[in-house]
C-alpha cells in the first residue's frame, strides 16, 4: 500500500487532483509492490528483460483535494504466462472513501522491443 499527501502540484486550478496523476499514483503503487516481494525491475533489466504497461483503465468515483492523504491499495487481479494486471484502489485515508479505481496490464519485452514470456521465477513471486 502506498500513501502520499496530495500536494498543490498534483491538483488543478481548483485544488483537485489532476486526472493523469493517478497514473503517477498508480506506478509508484505498484512499483513498491514488486519490491515488497523482492522482485527488482532493474535486475531484469541487466538481463534485457523489461516490464512495460501495455493497457490503463481508470474509473473516478470522487474528488480527492490539495492536503488530503490518500492510499493507494494495489493488488494482483490477472496473471498468465505473458502479462499480469494489477488492480488499483485509491481511498481517502480519513474516511476510507473510494476515490478512483483502475488496472494496469504489464506485458514482458525483450530488449529488442519484441514479446516475450513472463520469467518462470517471475510468476510464484506475485502474489
């Protein structure tokens, strides 16, 4: 889980949060996520495997403000042998209110930029 304060450069002119923030939100979330199970992108990376967000759905249920804090609970919803997503909550830490939800599909590449299979260590360790 990540929790951030919402500061002034996140929001628009009206003190909200600016829609493509979430993205931002999003994969810090789900960058801490792979490293609590110790699953490091830049090792991989060493070995010219990379993890690239192929697809990014985001329903706003509500407004967060500027000063709020917020957390963003991540989660894996779908692996298979090529890609996996991770589903996204982001609540208002206060009241618990459901502020926006979305999923981003992550597909594997090799340095080439071509496709490839998702490491066979990779998949025990997302869960």
């Amino acid at each position: 889980m990540l929790e951030t304060r919402i500061y002034y450069g996140d929001t628009d002119a009206g003190g909200v949060v600016y829609y493509a923030n979430y993205l931002n939100y999003f994969e810090r979330s789900w960058f801490e996520y792979l490293a609590g199970r110790g699953l490091s992108l830049a090792d991989y990376e060493k070995e010219g495997i990379y993890f690239i967000v192929k697809r990014v759905e985001v329903d706003f249920h509500s407004s967060a403000r500027y000063g709020e804090v917020i957390q963003v609970h991540t989660e894996i919803s779908e692996v298979t042998k090529a890609s996996f997503t991770f589903f996204h909550r982001v609540i208002l830490k206060d009241t618990g209110r459901v502020i926006a939800e979305g999923r981003n599909q992550m597909v594997c590449i090799t340095d080439e930029g071509k496709p490839r299979r998702l490491p066979p260590e990779f998949l025990p360790r997302l869960r």
